[in-house]
C-alpha cells in the first residue's frame, strides 16, 4: 500500500502563522515519515492492506511527525528578546523527523497471549 497521508491531511492540520508550504514540498516531507514508520515496523503496510489497521490511524501518525519538523524547521529550542523568551518542547526542537514509541503504540498489532479465560453464567441464587 502507498502512504495514506496527503499533503491535503497537513492542511487541515495547519496551526502555524507561517503559509502552509506547496504540495510537493509537503508529500516529500510525509513520504519521508512513511518509510520511517516502515523501517520501524514493516508490518504496518500488510495490515493496511489486509485491513486490520485503519488507514486514518496511520495518517494520524505521519501527519504528526511532518508537522513537528515543519513546525520548527530551524530547530530552535529557546528564543529570547528583550525581555521576551521562551524554550520550545526538546522532542520538537530536534527538528528531526521521527515517530515516538507512543505513536508507534497506536499502531501496534493487537497481542494474544494464547490464553483463554471462560466465564460461566449462573441464574440469580443458583450456586
């Protein structure tokens, strides 16, 4: 399957002050995120395809890792001017492209353990 995410889904996403960059631009930046997800967990595209992953959930996923590197494309940490100053988040000022473990969770296939629990119905009084 081809990454889910558009450059359409980052527009509807688009919290910065900034002009939101051209598509092409924007789909080199999530194609990125997609083979970062995939070299993190090639089992995502099989249950993309096979449906047992909602594509919606991994376009959830990509968007989020393009926005933080667009949202800090000089990978500033702190500013100060004047009496003014503020640091931003240290995960976002790498200004690196990169999926969390949490973002990774959501994706993760559904564990069995192999065990089987059974629970016995029983009428009200009846022992």
């Amino acid at each position: 399957m081809t990454n889910p995410a558009t450059p359409a889904d980052i527009e509807d996403r688009w919290l910065f002050d900034s002009p939101v960059p051209d598509a092409a631009k924007l789909q080199t930046w999530l194609d990125a995120a997609w083979r970062e997800i995939l070299r993190r967990d090639r089992t995502i595209d099989t249950r993309l395809t096979a449906g047992s992953l909602v594509a919606a959930d991994v376009t959830d996923v990509v968007v989020a890792m393009t926005l933080r590197v667009l949202g800090n494309p000089e990978g500033k940490k702190q500013e100060a001017i004047d009496d003014y100053s503020w640091t931003r988040d240290a995960a976002v000022s790498a200004g690196a492209l990169y999926v969390t473990d949490a973002e990774l969770a959501s994706l993760a296939a559904p564990r069995t353990t192999g065990t089987r629990n059974s629970v016995r119905l029983i009428a009200y009084g009846e022992l």
